[in-house]
C-alpha cells in the first residue's frame, strides 16, 4: 500500500500530562493481492515497524483497494511511504 492522504486530528488526552498528537491515513493499494482489494478483507500491517505497534487487534478493514487507519503523528509516516501488510478474510 502506498500512503496518498494524511489528515491531522485533534489532539488526544490520555492523561493531564500527556497528550498525543493524532492522524488519519489513507493508504491505497496498488497490486491487488490475489483479488482481495475488490472484496473486503482484513488487512495486518507487517511493516513499517512503527506502525505494527498501533495497530489494532485484527488489523484494519481494506474496502475498495484502500485502509484508513489512525495513528500517533510521532509514527513518521509521510505521503509516498510503502506499507508492507498481510491480507486476512473478515471473520464470520
């Protein structure tokens, strides 16, 4: 997945000490993985590692060839950037 959109959030207070600056991100998948953009599918971010810490159980929905995640902004990840992921059917 590429990432093509990058939004930022309003600021998430975790604690009266600590707020976490937050994003929204659209990756979009370029190689269908065997047919499974066309359906939706679960998809488990296998790189960056960054990103593999914030993920949550059970990975994110792909839809129509493209993820929208949220993450903390300090994650670094820019437009352009490659995710590498592992794609799941849904549960039942």
């Amino acid at each position: 997945m590429l990432v093509n959109s990058i939004d930022p959030l309003p600021p998430y207070k975790v604690s009266d000490d600590l707020v976490l600056e937050l994003v929204s991100i659209t990756a979009i998948v370029e190689v269908d993985p065997e047919g499974a953009a066309a359906a939706s599918c679960r998809v488990e971010i296998v790189e960056p590692h960054t990103l593999i810490l914030h993920q949550p159980p059970g990975g994110y929905l792909l839809g129509n060839r493209q993820v929208h995640m949220t993450c903390a902004k300090s994650t670094g990840v820019r437009l352009g950037d490659e995710i590498k992921f592992r794609v799941a059917p849904l549960a039942d």
